[in-house]
C-alpha cells in the first residue's frame, strides 16, 4: 500500500518551505529499495550543491510515473501547478519556436520537481537571463562497446591538458553510467553553434592525440571500441545530466562531481543517492569554485578555422535538426556505399 502524503520541510534562501509528497513510499529503485520520499530527501541533502550546479537555468525534467525500470517522458514546459517560487524562461529550439522552461532558484523548487516524479534534472549550458549564449563548453566522454569507465578516465585527463592549452579550467563528473563530463566555465559570448564549433575542435584534437582511444565518428559502425566525443550535446536543446542529479539504474547512481586527483581511483558505482550526501558533509563540492573564472572560446575557434582550411569541415547533426550549413549527409556511410553500388 501507498503511504499517505507527508510534508518534508526544505530549507532555502526563504526559510523552510513545507513541500507536500504524495505517495511517499512508492518504489522508484527496486533493487535497493528506495522510494520517492528517500529521493526528495536526497535532494534536501544536497540542497545547496545542487542549485549552485544547476539553478538559474533552463531545465528539463525526465520523469517517472513509475519505477525507474517503466516509462519516462521528458518535461519542457514546466509542469501545471507551480508554486509561485518557481519560475520559468522562455528559451528558442532548434526549430525557432519559442517555449518556456523551468528554472530552479532554490532546493525547494527541485523537491517539488520530485513530487512532480522527477528523477533526472537536464539543465541547459546557458542562464536564465542569457539563455542563448552557453556560459559552459560542455564535453560528454561516451565509453562505446567494448571500453568501460576505465577507458574514459585517461581521455579525460588528456581532454584537460587541451582545454589548459586552449586557456580553460575543465572540471570532471561521473556521468553517472559508465562515461564522463567535462566542464569548462566560458565567457557567455557566443551563441550555441559557435560553442559547438569550439567543442568540435578541442575534440579533433584529442582524436590527434589519442586515435587508438577517441573518436569523434559520429555513425556507430564507425567508432570501434573507442570513447566517442558526443559533439552534439553542445547543441541548442542538447543537455547532460546535471551534476548531484540522480540517473535511472538499478543501483540508483549520481552525475557526481569529482576533484581531478581521484579520478584514476574512483568507482563510479559507489556514488549513488546512499553515499554523495556523505562525501558533500566531509569533503565539500569539488565544483564549488566551477563559475568564478571564466575562459574564452577565442582559441578553441582559432582551431576550428585552422581544421576548415586543413579540409575538416562540419560534422552532423542530430538527425531532428533542420539541415545546418557545411553539413555532410545525414546517410549511414554503409548505406551511402551501397547506393553507390559498392559491395
């Protein structure tokens, strides 16, 4: 049986707010047997961290009616029944259509997400009030069949020597499955494409550096057991999983911010909903320094046009994105021989 509802006081900017959770006992991951009020109590554990991470931009919620095992669907517009602490902005897609989407001030507004069943926050890399111009370059380490976690962690470290090269500060998480996220703060100077185009090259570059490991192939036949760049997650309306957030696995892990000095002996497995309020309490937020100098993009773009005139043009776009300039076919290269009549 359901539980009846219970109040759970969140503290805040505000003072505490009471934030009403509905069906509290429900079991959201089965294996380990945590419920819907463990999650929002999650959430009010590591409150501060959270919103610091999070907070102040446009954000997307994927929820669960369900356990973590069912159905999801993602949450743009921001869910009917608000609260009036919690705000919105109005953002542009990709198609030029214009919506608004939640944004997070406080912990508050982030646990009346979870009654609303969130599991996974989705936050974009721009702010509220700029939400055109990314103030973070965002880099997803995408371990393929046959490479892990292990494989990511030396990608990344190399990843962090070219972003030095190219003046920025690169920051580290789990992805929270078996990948990682590199974060480097950015002036918010550029639009999305620009940002993607830095993205893009500091990715070619790691591809120099390390063949045998990276690749940026952006069709799957291509890739081998290698650690993909996923470029396109710089795109507009392309988001990771934000940092504390919860991801939806049987062992219930967290996109967990790390110091880069225990990144070559960390499980990925051991940070979960259980374990990171308790590495908050004794070791602080490696990411708490994250916004307060930001880079500029000016050398990473420097790159790209070095790239273009060596004959490195574009590369493709999610396959929902209207048909961008530069931009080669949207054909699988095996499909593409065949049509040519190649065996």
């Amino acid at each position: 049986m359901v539980g009846a509802a219970v109040l759970l006081p969140v503290p805040g900017p505000e003072g505490i707010r009471e934030i009403r959770i509905s069906s509290p006992d429900r079991i959201l991951w089965p294996l380990p047997g945590l419920t819907k009020l463990d999650l929002a109590r999650y959430i009010v554990e590591v409150g501060a961290p959270f919103v610091a991470a999070n907070g102040d931009r446009p954000i997307s919620l994927q929820r669960f009616p369900g356990d973590i095992a069912g159905e999801s669907f993602f949450s743009k517009n921001p869910p009917k029944g608000a609260p009036d602490f919690v705000r919105s902005v109005s953002v542009v897609y990709p198609s030029g259509r214009s919506h608004p989407q939640l944004v997070i001030d406080e912990p508050a507004a982030a646990v009346w997400a979870v009654q609303m069943n969130t599991v996974v926050f989705h936050p974009w890399p721009s702010r509220a009030g700029n939400p055109d111009n990314p103030d973070q370059l965002r880099i997803d380490l995408d371990p393929q069949p046959g490479t892990d976690f292990d494989d990511a962690v030396p990608v990344a470290l190399e990843l962090r020597r070219v972003l030095a090269e190219a003046g920025l500060t690169a920051f580290v998480k789990t992805s929270g499955h078996r990948g990682l996220h590199v974060v480097a703060p950015i002036e918010a100077t550029h639009e999305f494409l620009a940002v993607r185009h830095a993205v893009i090259a500091a990715a070619r570059e790691l591809e120099r550096r390390l063949p045998g490991s990276v690749t940026t192939a952006w069709w799957k036949e291509e890739r081998g057991a290698r650690v993909f760049v996923d470029y396109n997650q710089a795109n507009r309306d392309r988001t990771l999983a934000g940092a504390y957030s919860p991801r939806p696995l049987a062992h219930a892990p967290v996109s967990c911010p790390l110091e880069w000095s225990e990144l070559e002996r960390v499980d990925p497995r051991s940070l979960t909903i259980g374990t990171v309020p308790g590495r908050l309490a004794l070791g602080g937020d490696p990411w708490a320094d994250l916004s307060r100098h930001p880079g500029s993009i000016r050398t990473l773009l420097d790159w790209w046009q070095r790239d273009l005139a060596a004959g490195l043009g574009e590369l493709p776009f999610p396959p929902d994105y209207p048909k961008m300039p530069g931009e080669p076919p949207r054909v699988q290269p095996s499909r593409a021989r065949n049509r040519q009549g190649d065996p």
